[in-house]
C-alpha cells in the first residue's frame, strides 16, 4: 500500500492523507510492483509513504512497516506556463564502469542537486551483455545475461547504488531503453531475447501500460503550456540495421511513425521535444554480428534509417513545426547540432546528445551532411547529462560532467508558431 499528502508552496499545509488499496507482490514479478497512484493535482509536491507487510496463509497480514517514501512534483497542466528543469542521459554501467563503492554511481547526487522536475533516462540503463569484474565494481553483476531472471539481476545490481536510489527518492524519471537492455544494437522483432528484456525493464522501470497494446513504451508528457516531449521507442519495431534504407525500412514502426506526426502537427506546446535514443546524424556502425548502421544516419557502405527520418523531416518542414528539439544520447560523448535541412540558411530544429552516465567514451565522430548540420560541440572524454530549463520564450541548454562543471551551454529563444497548412 502507498499513501501520499500533499504540501502547499509555502510548506505550511498538508492535504489529507490518500491511500491506494492493497497490492500484493511475489516472484512472478521479481517482487517488484507497480502502483498507479491517480487523482493528483498538477503542479503539487507531494510526500510518498510505501508500506509493506507480510501477508499469511489465511490471508491476515503482519503490521505494515513503513518501507519507502519520497517526494515529488507533478508537473503543470497544459493550460499553464511555467518554467520546467529537467536532464536527460543514458548509458549506465557499460564496459566496465559499473557501480563502485556504497554510492554506486555520485553522478546522481550531482544531478539531484538541481532540483529537477523530472529525469529523461535515454536507454542503456544498464548493459545486459556487458561484464562488470569485481574489483573494482561491487560483485554481483560479472555475467551476461541471457535468461528472464539474469536480466532481472542485473537491473537489480543497479538499483543497489545508493546515490541512484536517493535520485529516485525525489525525482520522477521516464525511461525509455536502448540495445543494452536487451543486447548490443539489437532489432526487436528479429531478437528472441527481445521479451525478456522488456519484462525485466517493465518491471524495475514503471511505464504506464496501454491497454489496447499492452507492450507500447512510446509516449508524450506534457510539461505545461510550453513543453510537449515526444518520447519514442527505436528498438521495438526496428527493421535490421543491415537492411537497404528504402521505404519498407523501419526504426519506429508505422503505428508509431504516424503517432509522431500527428502529434508534432497538433501539438500545442510552445516546444516539442523528440526524444530519440540514437541520435540523427552520427554514423555509428556495428560489427560483423550486427551490422548496418544502429543510428538514423547511414555511412559509407552502411545503410542506416535515413528515408523514414526524412518523412519526420518532411512534417517538421512542410507543415513549419516551429521549435523541434530532438534529444538522443547512445554515442558516450557530447554533439550538438543545429539543422538546416531546406538550406535556407536558418535552422529548422536542433539535436543535442549526451551521455555516459558510467561508460567508456566513445569515438567521437562528426555529423554527416544529410540533414546539413552546423556543430556546437563535439567532445568526448567524460561521464555527464544535460541540463535544459524551458519557459515560453526560451530554451536553455547545459552540459555538465560528474563535478557539476559546465562544459557546454546553448540558448535557444522562441520563434512565434505559425498556422500549418491545412489546419
């Protein structure tokens, strides 16, 4: 059971308290549980009790003890303008950079500092087919997983961080995966591990379940007046990276390609934030046992996603979307780029990728030239997560590494939205 009170901005009233009913957990579920807590009020902070008791064979149960609890921020409701914080990141625990120490993984605690609204996790929130030797990482996590009960053990060796359980005991984070949840540069469909993965995700990260499609991650959040994030799922319904880029090659799936669209032309946010897990214009090819380009962009002799990008493209363009930014993360370093697709020399929307959280760096390698691309950065060498504060007329972007230094900051103002054709 859960219980929750409300506290006014000045932190001198609290609501009544509300309880959910009972829920009962067990190892068909790796006794984890997730709770719907309904009926809050936008732009609240609330108090979260978790108790938990033991119930018994003739269905008593012993006293609940107080388990868990936290505090959180519901967001603001769409007809209301107000600043929101918020940072993205992803790639947790990969080759070998794995939890060290009681704290885990301090990156947290820095990030908890900024008094977040809530935490875009873009995938890789931990490396199933990776090792972590110990020592130097905490024992507990030195195989690949490959069956239902190792992913489930490895999600768990994460959530064993300290640092990573006091962020969640104040920030809400949605998360969404990458390949590393499952394996290396993985294609839903075309993966037998695929629905293992997904179980031990949906267990240890709660995500809404859609009735009608009961294994749909893809979503929108609502921020506000001024802030929509459209936040997709690139491996779910993935054609392989090896296949020629025409127009049966897939990385969202028709269903999901036309929510996007829709979404994008009738969204009435100030900002539209597309939050991609593999960024759009880095060429990143994988090896001889996945090959093909894993990103949207292709490379010399490598195909990638590039003809179902420009269909997004294309929306953004020809109905004038004003205000698109995407957000990806994947490659272990920092690229930002501004975009310039219809070469009229101004840009028409901007990318910004970050990450490790805990990961090797990766190589750094330049935009290609598709989508004509101006680049702010381009900078690897240290762990790091982005830092964006949105309001009507702006829309500022930070990176800062596990010091909390910034090492790249952007500002972006408003441009006035425009009647789409045909609206």
């Amino acid at each position: 059971m859960a219980a929750w009170d409300s506290l006014s901005k000045m932190g001198t009233a609290v609501a009544p308290v509300a309880r959910t009913p009972l829920f009962t957990t067990g190892s068909e579920t790796d006794f984890t549980l997730t709770v719907p807590l309904e009926g809050l009020t936008p732009a609240t902070r609330y108090r979260l009790y978790v108790f938990v008791g033991t119930k018994g064979r003739e269905g008593t149960s012993t006293e609940a003890q107080v388990a868990a609890r936290g505090e959180f921020t519901t967001l603001p409701d769409a007809a209301n303008s107000a600043p929101v914080t918020f940072a993205w990141s992803g790639d947790l625990g990969g080759q070998g950079r794995c939890r060290r120490g009681v704290a885990g993984y301090p990156i947290f605690d820095v990030m908890r500092a900024r008094q977040l609204d809530f935490f875009l996790f873009l995938g890789d929130t931990m490396y199933a087919d990776d090792l972590c030797p110990s020592p130097p990482n905490e024992p507990g996590a030195d195989f690949r997983a490959t069956t239902l009960a190792e992913y489930r053990a490895r999600h768990r060796d994460q959530w064993g961080a300290e640092a990573l359980r006091r962020f969640l005991d104040s920030v809400p984070v949605y998360v969404i995966w990458d390949d590393h949840e499952v394996r290396d540069n993985f294609a839903g469909p075309f993966d037998s591990q695929t629905p293992v993965g997904r179980q031990a995700l949906r267990e240890y990260w709660p995500i809404r379940v859609t009735p009608d499609d009961p294994h749909r991650l893809y979503r929108t959040v609502r921020a506000g007046a001024d802030l929509e994030l459209f936040i997709l799922d690139t491996r779910q319904y993935r054609s392989r990276n090896a296949e020629q880029d025409g127009p049966a090659k897939t990385m969202l799936g028709e269903r999901q390609l036309q929510w996007l669209l829709s979404g994008l032309t009738e969204s009435t946010a100030t900002w539209k934030v597309i939050v991609t897990s593999v960024p759009l214009s880095i060429s990143k090819g994988g090896g001889a046992g996945v090959p093909g380009n894993d990103g949207w962009a292709g490379g010399p002799g490598s195909p990638g996603f590039e003809q179902e990008r420009q269909v997004f493209v294309d929306r953004i363009l020809g109905r004038k979307v004003k205000n698109v930014v995407f957000l990806a993360g994947d490659v272990h370093y920092v690229q930002a780029n501004a975009y310039d697709p219809n070469g009229d020399g101004i840009p028409d929307f901007h990318e910004f990728a970050a990450g490790p959280l805990s990961a090797a760096p990766g190589r750094l390698t330049p935009a290609s030239a598709g989508l004509r691309p101006t680049t702010l950065i381009n900078e690897s060498g240290y762990f790091n997560f982005g830092l964006i504060r949105v309001t009507k007329s702006s829309f500022d972007v930070r990176v800062l590494d596990e010091a909390g230094a910034t090492r790249f900051s952007h500002h972006l103002a408003a441009e006035p939205a425009l009647l789409h054709e045909g609206s």
